[in-house]
C-alpha cells in the first residue's frame, strides 16, 4: 500500500497528475481496483496461504485482515508526516 501512495506522490511531483486526481487515484488503487490494489494483492496471498497452511492458527484468515487494517490505518494516520506540504493521497 504505501508503495501505490509514493508511486502517486512521485507522478504528482513530476506535474503528471493533479492533486485531486492523484487522491482519487490513490483511493481507487487502496480499495477498489481489482488489477492495482494492494489490498487485492494482499488477499491473494493471504489467501494461498492459508489454503497452503503455512501460517499459524493465530495468523488465520480473519488475523491476517485485521493486521492489514492495522497497517492501513496506521498508514492513514502517519500521511501528514510522510507528505509533506498537503501532498498526502
């Protein structure tokens, strides 16, 4: 997830992208697009490893998703931070 931002923050800061634009990117890129989402991503690896078995029983299906939230929030949380200037996604 964080790599999708810096890739928008980086085509924003080349004039590629307007900042309006480049935030509903993003948004759409974190949760919605089936071919660049991070979270898509995620749950397919989440999911082979679980069919695999490979994981502990405390890192389950539903323990794997809370960790992504966790991290997603903490990502949210942290924007101002990592972008400066308002250039946050």
């Amino acid at each position: 997830m964080s790599r999708a931002r810096a890739s928008g923050l980086d085509a924003t800061t080349r004039g590629r992208n307007p900042p309006s634009a480049r935030a509903e990117a993003s948004a759409a890129c974190e949760e919605t697009d089936p071919i660049r989402c991070a979270r898509d991503e995620f749950n397919k690896v989440r999911d082979k490893l679980v069919a695999q078995g490979i994981c502990p029983p405390c890192l389950d299906g539903p323990a794997m998703d809370a960790l992504a939230d966790s991290l997603t929030a903490q990502l949210d949380a942290v924007n101002d931070d990592v972008y400066p200037c308002g250039l946050a996604p």
